[in-house]
C-alpha cells in the first residue's frame, strides 16, 4: 500500500490510500480520482515526507486493497458484509463489460440513441453522456436506456 498527499486545483490538500503507484496512475488518468472536499479530478500528488517503518512493524496488507480518499467532515461512511462487496464486484464486472463492448459516443448519446430508435442508423451498444433534461425527454420518447454503475469508491 501506499499513501499519496493529494491536491486539487482549487488547493484542497488531501490524502489517498493506493495498492501500488501503477493504480494510483491508472485511476488519475481515468479521472477516478476526485478532491473529496470539491469533486474537483484535476488532482496531483503534493510533496510529503517519507514515511519509514522497521522491520519489526511490518504488517500484512491485502493485495486488493481500494483507493480510500480522507472523507470530509461527516461524510457518510459503510462497513460491507461479504454479500455486498460480492454485488459492488459484480457492478464493477458489468461497468467493465459494457465499457468494453460499446462504442463512446460521449455528449453525442441522446442524439446517438434517438438515431438508432428510429431506425436511421444500425442498432449498437453505446455508451456516453447525457444531461438530466435529455435522460428525461430520451425517456419521455420511449427510448430505453440505463446508466452505467458508478461505485462510490471509484470516484476516489
């Protein structure tokens, strides 16, 4: 495991847990890294000390450890039973799998999505983005779609 000191754009200084710095790069580039106080992902690593431990401290850390941004003040927080990490796994798996076989059409989905519903281009499986006043009126067309999960733990 490994601590980074963090800090958004708007100077917010916070600190992050990371199975390894390879995650810590992957999460960043994939904006999954978030200021807990702004929401803010244009996040960087701040300069700390370095942190030294004997021999006689080490301590067993799972390999499969999430990234655990420090909460704000009161924010919620949740102790999961074996049963609910199975299913945020599970969620993680489908987000993983929609992602990979559909094609991004990014702020282009409610345009994508109506095109296909009326038969003016070939049904596939899309992905993107869309405001809530276009999820509304997508829905008010009788166009079916579905948000992707997004677990909490990601945007950290």
């Amino acid at each position: 495991m490994i601590r980074y000191a963090l800090a958004c754009d708007k100077g917010h200084n916070f600190e992050s847990w990371f199975p390894d710095s390879v995650a810590y790069d992957k999460q960043t580039k994939r904006k999954l890294v978030t200021c807990p106080y702004c929401g803010s992902a244009k996040v960087e690593k701040a300069i700390m000390a370095p942190r030294l431990s004997s021999a006689s401290k080490k301590r067993s850390v799972p390999s499969e450890v999430p990234a655990v941004a420090a909460p704000a003040a009161n924010s919620p927080v949740a102790m999961m039973s074996p049963q609910e990490q199975e299913f945020r796994s599970k969620l993680k798996e489908l987000r993983e799998h929609l992602t990979k076989n559909a094609d991004n059409v990014g702020q282009k989905f409610p345009d994508e999505a109506r095109k296909m519903h009326y038969g003016e281009i070939e049904h596939r499986s899309i992905y993107g983005e869309a405001t809530p006043k276009d999820a509304k009126e997508l829905l008010e067309e009788g166009i079916e779609f579905h948000p992707l999960p997004i677990l909490p733990d990601e945007r950290n």
